[in-house]
C-alpha cells in the first residue's frame, strides 16, 4: 500500500522515485520514503513510523483527488 501510494504522490511530486508495487520494503522503498520526508520537512529516515504514515496517507488523499476533479 505504501508503495502504490508512494507512486501517485510521486506522480504530483517528481523528485520522488517510483518504485515497483512489491509489497516488500526494501531499499528502493526507503529511498522514496527518504525523499518524501525531506520535501515534507520531516527526518529523513526511511522509516514509516506513525507520523510519516499519516503524513503519507494524507498527501496521497489530496494527489488523487486532485486527479478526479
């Protein structure tokens, strides 16, 4: 899910990597997440703790409903 989510805000945020929808988090995935928390003025840690989670689930709400209307 953080994977898909992550390639439709990459979809309004450019400088974010796509990554391929595995299901497994690896490094390719924690880089994205990297890059995510540094345009969003988190720590860039790669880790999807509670506040990147809720961050990412919210950026991905509004991406894709700008992409409805």
């Amino acid at each position: 899910m953080i994977q898909e989510q992550l390639n439709a805000i990459g979809n309004a945020y450019s400088q974010i990597p796509k990554v391929a929808v595995t299901g497994q988090y690896n490094e390719q995935t924690a880089e994205a997440v990297r890059t995510f928390q540094s345009i969003f003025s988190m720590p860039a840690t790669g880790i999807v703790d509670f506040p990147t989670w809720y961050r990412i689930s919210g950026i991905y709400v509004a991406v894709t409903r700008i992409a409805e209307g």
